[in-house]
C-alpha cells in the first residue's frame, strides 16, 4: 500500500507528436514511496530520474533507515501515470498506437464523438 504521496510530476510530451487543435493533454506521473509491494511490478527508471523523486522523499523522511535506503537507492517507489487536460470539443484519453503482443504503447491524446 503507497504510505506517503509525492506530487505529480508533467512526463515531457513527445516532441514528433503536434498536439491537435489547441490539446492541453499529458500525462502526469504521481510518485508513492511503498511500504509494501504487493500488486506492483518491478521496472527500471534512469537513475537521474529515481535520485530526482528520492531527493523529495529525503526531506520528510523521518527515520535514519529510510533515508539510507533512498541514498542507496534501494526504497520501493510506485509511479501512477494518469491522463488528463483539457481538449477543445473532446477530453483526454488514452489511445492504443501499437500493440505488439506482450508490448503494448499508449498515447494520451485527444478523443471525440463521431
């Protein structure tokens, strides 16, 4: 279960992808340090961006271990990306452009009524 929330964090929008008629979609990342990680699946982020999110964590950290455990990179972080802005005439949403089987890749972008 996440203990404490770190905040969201804007992911960089893909610089090939113009946003379409004005689109204000994004996805932001909101970071948990976990007590447990029951449900969650191991990834790997770059190093920059792990340090980055720990950095936050280590000023409310309050025991001497858990701070050791973000300096060393060893604490059990979750990441949650949700989609959302604002679009004009549609709303955000998460759109499937390439499913190569146990590889899926999503984009969050503007969705309409036709």
């Amino acid at each position: 279960m996440p203990s404490k929330p770190l905040g969201k964090l804007k992911a960089r929008p893909n610089a090939g992808r113009a946003p379409a008629g004005g689109s204000g979609c994004g996805c932001s990342l909101s970071w948990t340090l976990l007590t447990a990680t029951k449900g969650y699946t191991q990834v790997w982020v770059p190093t920059k961006m792990y340090d980055k999110v720990a950095t936050r964590f280590m000023k409310t950290a309050k025991g001497k271990y858990e701070k050791n455990l973000l300096r060393q990179r060893m604490a059990p972080l979750g990441v949650s990306a949700t989609c959302g802005g604002t679009c004009e005439g549609g709303w955000c949403k998460e759109v499937l452009i390439q499913d190569g089987g146990s590889t899926k890749l999503y984009v969050c972008e503007c969705s309409y009524f036709v």
